[in-house]
C-alpha cells in the first residue's frame, strides 16, 4: 500500500506562471499604449504649429502676389504713358513740318494772287467786251422769238383746223366699222339661221352666243385629231351654207370663219398629245383642213385649240365634260 502511494505520478500546477507571463504582457502593451498617446500628443501640437506657420507664409505670399500686380500695373500704366508722350511728341513734330509747309505755301499763294490779281483785272476788260457783244445778240434773239411766236400761233391754228378734219374722219371711220360690222353681223345671223334649219333641233350641235357649237363626240372618237367617217357628212351642211353666205359677202369685208377647239379638264398624255392643248388644237386644225379641201378659202380661215381652259359648264359631273368637249364655229371680222 505504501509503495503505491510513491510511483503514482506528482500533478503540476502551470496557472500561476501563465498568469505572470499575461501580467508581464499586459504592462508591455499598456507602456507602448501610454508611448503612442504622448507621442500622439507632441505631434498634434507640432501639426498644429506647422498648420499656422503654413497659413502664415501663404498670406504673406498673397501680399506679395497682390503688392507685385500692383506694380506690375503701374509698370503697365507707366509704359503707356511713355508711348503716349512719345506719339504725342511724334505728331506735334509732323504738325511742326505741316505748319512750315503751309506757312510756305501762304507765302508761294500770296505771290501767286498778286498775279492772279493782275489777270483777273484784264479778263475783266475783256468781259465787258463780251457783254456788250452778248447784250447785242439778246436783241437779236427776242426779235426771233417774236417771229418764231407769230408763226406758232399761226401753226396752232392749223393744228386746230387740223383736229377738227381728224376727229370728223374717225367718226366717219367709227360709222364705216359700225356699219361693217353690222354687215358682218347680218351675214352670221343668216349663216347660221340656215345651219339651223339644215341640221334641225339637235342636242349635240347648238347655238351659244355668236357661235355654232359641235360636241366632239359628233366629229371624233376619244382621245384621237382625225375626223371619224361620219363626221364628214355632218359638216357638209356647213360647207354648204358657209359658201353660199360668202358668195354674198363683199369683197372689202375681210371675214373669218373660227374654227376653236376644247376639251374636258381631265389630262391626256399620250405619244401623239402630251397635253389636252395639243388635243384641242390638232381638232381645230384637222377641221380646218377639211372645209379647204370642200373648197373654203384657207385666208378665210384660223384654227385655235384652248384646251379645258374655256369651259361652257362648271363641275365634274359627265354631263358637264361632254358639254365641254366642243368644236366651236364663229364668223367674225378680221
């Protein structure tokens, strides 16, 4: 029993020396702690020293950057001044030299005057002269104007007379057209008073006005310039009747039959007509062209086309474009 109580192992107590050793780093690190805050200390209030001697030497600074642009002005200011002066001093010089020359050229004109003076007194003699010989040709003239004054009274006189014959031939011209356009008028009455019992009450061949109307349904197909078959034998009665009127019309009344072509406002654009103008007056001419061959003088003759531009009725509606689709006759006066 008592030799086991020897060889069981000795416990071994470490606590107190980890104690001493935390104890030891404890101080360590309080003592560097205490260290960093006195140094912390001593360098806040070396910043702070350096902060203010810093915010010393930059206003000095700005002093002297404000002290050296005022002297760089008055520098500035100063060199002006000096240009000034010296341009100031340039100039009263040139004024100097143009004084001298003009004191100079007072003293040359002075001189010059003197003999101006001279001559001016001898043109002077020869001035009265020449009023003398102008006053002489004054009298000559108003003698004469005093003529050319008698013989324009004489000549408004004339003119006078003259009006009078003027005005009395242009009234017996007045009443010489009057009457041959009341000729004229009388032979269109009666041409196409005959055309009308020809070709009787018909809705596509009428009289508007002082014009004998033909649709252009009646002479041509759509869209084309040569006349249809028909449309020969439709414009016989015409020939007919147009040649006995001018057989009694006389010679000195210069007639013309109007042959005027139109159409309706909607466009035509084809290889033989760009345009309803062409239209119009390939019709126009393509009527012409047979009354000469039925053996209608041409001088009596003239062929227009107008186009949609002279409408006889307003609108879009198919009866408003056949209406318009026309071939107008008129006997007129050259």
């Amino acid at each position: 029993m008592a030799l086991s109580r020897r060889t069981r192992p000795s416990s071994i107590n470490i606590w107190p020396g980890f104690v001493d050793a935390l104890a030891q780093l404890l101080m360590v690190i309080i003592f560097i702690l205490l260290v960093f805050t006195v140094g912390q200390f001593y360098l806040s209030g070396a910043v702070s020293d350096r902060d203010l001697e810093i915010k010393k030497l930059t206003q000095q600074m700005n002093e002297l950057t404000d002290m050296l642009s005022l002297e760089k002005r008055a520098s500035d200011d100063l060199r002006l001044n000096v240009a000034t002066l010296g341009a100031q001093a340039q100039q009263a010089s040139r004024d100097k030299d143009a004084l001298a020359a003009k004191l100079a050229q007072a003293a040359a004109d002075a001189q010059n005057q003197a003999q101006d003076l001279a001559q001016a007194r001898d043109k002077l003699a020869a001035g009265d002269a020449t009023i003398a010989t102008l006053n002489s040709n004054v009298l000559a003239l108003r003698e004469q104007l005093q003529e050319l004054a008698k013989a324009l009274d004489l000549a408004q006189t004339q003119n006078k007379e003259q009006q009078v014959q003027i005005s009395d031939l242009g009234n017996r011209l007045n009443l010489a057209l009057a009457a041959k356009v009341e000729e004229l008028a009388k032979y269109r009455s009666e041409f196409f008073g005959r055309l009308g019992q020809i070709l009787g009450d018909r809705p596509d061949i009428r009289v508007v006005g002082d014009r004998f109307v033909f649709q252009s349904e009646v002479l041509f197909d759509p869209g084309m310039a040569d006349l249809e078959p028909g449309a020969r034998q439709k414009l016989e009665p015409v020939v007919s009747a147009l040649k006995q009127i001018a057989a009694g019309i006389p010679s000195n009344l210069n007639w013309i039959l109007e042959v005027d072509g139109h159409t309706d406002p909607r466009p035509i654009a084809t290889a033989q007509f760009r345009s309803n103008w062409e239209l119009s007056t390939a019709r126009a001419v393509s009527v012409v062209k047979f009354l000469i061959d039925q053996g209608i003088p041409a001088g009596h003759l003239a062929a227009a086309g107008f186009g949609e531009w002279q409408p006889l009725e307003k609108g879009a509606s198919e009866d408003a474009y056949r209406k318009n689709r026309r071939i107008e006759l008129r006997l007129t006066q050259h």
